[in-house]
C-alpha cells in the first residue's frame, strides 16, 4: 500500500485525478471463502437457545432455557445468545438479524448451497422476534440477569441464574431497540418474500406495527432499563440513527414512500447530517448512509443526495490513500478502532464496502475523494483485504475464524465452548463449579465452528486466552455481516 500512497500523494501535488481500482499490493492466499462461508454461517448454531432441532450440525449443544418468558407469563424460548454468556440481549440480537438478512438481500444469490442455512439463522431470530413484540406497545427486549449470569462460568444447558424479563412500554419506551426490530422484521420479510408469503407478510405488518410504536413513544431503552442492559448494550449512541434506520427498511421492504418522506422531513432532527463514521450495534449512521443512497443511486430519488455526500466521506475516510482518512489500521493492515471486539467494526465496515460498491457499479460511479477517484473495484479489494487477514494473512499466521485453516484460537471465551459437553459431562456444572474449566490450560473441548473472535491489538498481537474476553470472544454481530462478504468473494 504504501508504493500507492506515495504515488499519490505525488500525482496530488501536480492537480492531477487519481483513478483507484483494485490494489496491486493485495495478494491472493487461496482461501476457500465457501467453506470460511458454510463455518461462518454454522456458528448460529452454536449460539442457539431455546430446543435444538433435530438437523443441529454442532452436535454438543443441547436445549436450554425453555422456561425463558415464564417469569412474566410468555413465551421467550428461542433466540440467540450473543456472544460467550448466556443472556439474549435483544438489541444486538435485532441488529444481527437485520445483518444476516441485508447478506442474503445482497449476496443471496452467490451463497448456492449456504442460502437455505442462512435462511434458517434468520428465521431462529425472527421466530424468537415474532414473540417478544406479540404484545401491543410491549416488546420484551431480554431475558436473563447480566450481572448474575457474567458471575458465573456454568454451559446454557446447566444456567441457573435469575431469567429475569426485561421489556419496553409506552411508560418506559426504547426506540432504539424497538426500530431495530422492526429494521431486522422488515429485512428479514424481503428474504423471504419468495419463500414463504405469508411468513414475510407476518413479518413485514408487525415491523410497521413496532415502528410505529418506536416513533410514537420515543426514548433510549437504557434510559429506563440501566441496571438490567448496562454497561453491556447501553445506548451510547441515542435512539435517533436507529429510527431513521428502521424507515429505510421499512422503505425498502414495502416501497411506500410514506417511509422516504419520513426521512426527508426528520433526518435534521434525527441527526442525518451528522457526519458520524461508525456502524455497528449501537451506531447505524454509516449503514443508513449507504443503505439510503441506494434510493438516491437507483432509484432517482435526488433529494437523498445528501445521504450519497456522507457515504462519500465514510468510504474516504477508510482509504489510506486518500487525504481524507482517519480510521486507523494496524501495521498488518487490519482496520483498527478502540474499544472491545474490534472485528464487529471489521467486517460491518468491510460489508457496507461492498454494499457500496454494487450500487456504485450499477450506477457507473466512483467515489471522489479530493484528487482520488476510488472505483468499486477498489472498495471491494479493500473489504477483501480485511477478510484475508481473519482467515490468516497476517503478522501472526493465524485465523481468527475457529476451525478454519490448521491454526486457530483453542481457548476463546466462550462458556458452552469451554466447558464439557452434556454428552461427555451429564452431571450438573454449578455457576462457580465451572470455574476450573475457565482457569484450565486446556484447550476448549468443544469446537464453536465458524466463530470469529475480538482479534488483535493495535501491533496485530493476540493472546490465546480465556480471560481477555475482548480478544477472545466472538459475537453474534461479528459473524452477521461477514455472512454477506463471506458470500460475495465465493462467488467471484
């Protein structure tokens, strides 16, 4: 990269337009992006609550929490856990269902075989969704005690802290959460719309219901829920980017314009304009910028051009070429930004990338940044470079995908990984009694295909560690968008 860089920063001194397509410094390793897809894709599996069916491909799980909702009368069996606990938190559950249905929209076509198995992820979220906004102006947003839960080291078959049920009212709103549910129903209704009409009906009419109800009855769940969701998924970020994000899928998925003119008239008051770089569970401004120039690219829609300036300078910032960055890589090249499991920000960025770059395509555009014209081509080796680096072209030789390749995280952190299974340990694992399983230096037993960790440091340095929980966790939103990138590079 850095040949590239010098020269443009030469050809900018002479006022000179630089046309950026595929860099010559990213080099092939051969990986297998089908087989990194299929892992990707089975780690849900492993991540399941509620009563594993009988096609279960990750053998060692078993059921739990089947009385999840009896502490407040209703039925929240199901779902996913989100990382390496045992607690469903609704909000980046909602998000990773909203990512796993935005892979298939785009790249669905590319998956072949994998596209029914993505399908079911979706669906044993969606399921789970369906239950917990069955209730008028209610959402159940969580179930089981952080607190507790975190205090324990114990497998999700053997959980015996409180499962407690948290929800959202109108007296106690979360439009934050609330329309990244009806963002994740409405994605999810495209998905299946071919598939199953009724189902995608079903979906789509309770996402219109949940958006409304997120718009009428505004607030941040946190605000009126902090002891049950922080510091965990505390809304740092304000619900408004997610109200803006559940219109653009709900214009996406209905095509009522009702939903574009709700964006034209409180995207200033909801914070369009705030050039904010950052997407993931929390923070959507980004994935609205390039989810909404979509409308603007293809559909003609010109009074969102605006929303094409700010996906301009999202892509800008991201390019190490171009005077305009600012989003920090490692010395091995890995997109780098502060805070705890920095591969969720990795490969949602490295999906918009190529998001981006198929609407671009289709519309024969480029990005301008300054004096550089960067092209799909480009966005596209950019996003393919980061995925090369999880799967192992980096300083430490390692992926960082478990059971991808010879050399891969043993000891993440991960409760149902590291502990023994149901089958080799049918007695019962007390909350402290798993303690010598956390501490063990033996390698987890049970292989969690497919998961993909926190990741490096800043120097591109990992420890193989249960107890450095932000290196070594995977996540539910790390692997969602990845589903979709994973899709496209198998596919090209």
């Amino acid at each position: 990269m850095g040949i590239v860089f010098q020269r443009a920063q030469m050809l900018l001194g002479l006022g000179l337009l630089i046309v950026l397509a595929a860099s010559p410094t990213v080099v092939s390793a051969g990986h297998d992006y089908r087989d990194a897809l299929s892992k990707c894709i089975m780690f849900f599996e492993g991540q399941r609550s509620g009563k594993i069916p009988a096609y279960q491909r990750i053998k060692w799980r078993r059921d739990s929490g089947l009385r999840d909702g009896s502490a407040a009368n209703v039925d929240l069996v199901g779902g996913y856990y989100d990382a390496g606990d045992n607690v469903k938190f609704g909000f980046p559950m909602a998000f990773t269902t909203t990512m796993l249905a935005w892979s298939v929209i785009e790249f669905g076509k590319l998956m072949g075989s994998e596209l029914q198995n993505a399908k079911t992820a979706i669906r044993w979220s969606t399921d789970y969704l369906l239950k917990a906004t069955a209730h008028p102006d209610t959402i159940y947003v969580q179930v089981g005690n952080p607190i507790q839960d975190h205090n324990c080291w114990e497998r999700p078959e053997d959980m015996d802290t409180p499962r407690t049920v948290y929800k959202i009212s109108k007296d106690k709103p979360g439009s934050d959460i609330a329309a990244e549910t009806a963002a994740a129903l409405a994605a999810a209704s495209i998905v299946f719309r071919s598939s199953d009409s009724a189902y995608s009906k079903r979906l789509l009419n309770t996402a219109i219901r949940v958006f409304q109800f997120a718009d009428k009855y505004r607030g941040a769940y946190s605000d009126n829920l902090r002891a049950g969701v922080c510091p965990f998924y505390c809304d740092f970020d304000g619900y408004q980017d997610e109200l803006l994000w559940g219109a653009a899928w709900l214009h996406r998925a209905t095509k009522d314009h009702t939903y574009i003119s709700y964006i034209q008239i409180n995207g200033e008051t909801l914070g369009a304009d705030e050039n904010i770089n950052e997407f993931g569970w929390d923070n959507k401004h980004a994935g609205i910028n390039i989810l909404v120039s979509k409308e603007f690219l293809l559909g003609k829609v010109n009074f969102l051009q605006t929303y094409k300036g700010h996906a301009d300078n999202f892509i800008c910032s991201l390019l190490p070429e171009t005077p305009y960055r600012h989003v920090a890589h490692t010395p091995g090249g890995l997109i780098y930004k502060q805070g705890g499991s920095n591969m969720q920000h990795v490969t949602s960025i490295s999906f918009l990338l190529l998001a981006y770059a198929s609407y671009l395509s289709h519309s024969n555009q480029v990005v301008h940044c300054g004096n550089i014209a960067a092209t799909p081509a480009r966005l596209q080796a950019v996003a393919k470079r980061q995925v090369d680096y999880i799967l192992g072209d980096n300083p430490m030789k390692l992926s960082y995908m478990v059971g991808y390749g010879s050399n891969f995280p043993k000891y993440i952190h991960h409760r149902g990984s590291s502990l023994p299974s149901v089958e080799h340990h049918p007695n019962h694992i007390t909350c402290k009694g798993g303690s010598e399983y956390f501490f063990s230096k033996n390698p987890n037993p049970n292989l969690l295909v497919g998961a993909v960790v926190g990741g490096p440091n800043t120097k591109d340095q990992y420890s193989d560690a249960r107890k450095y929980y932000k290196q070594a966790e995977p996540t539910t939103y790390i692997n969602a968008p990845l589903v979709g990138v994973l899709a496209f590079l198998a596919g090209h």
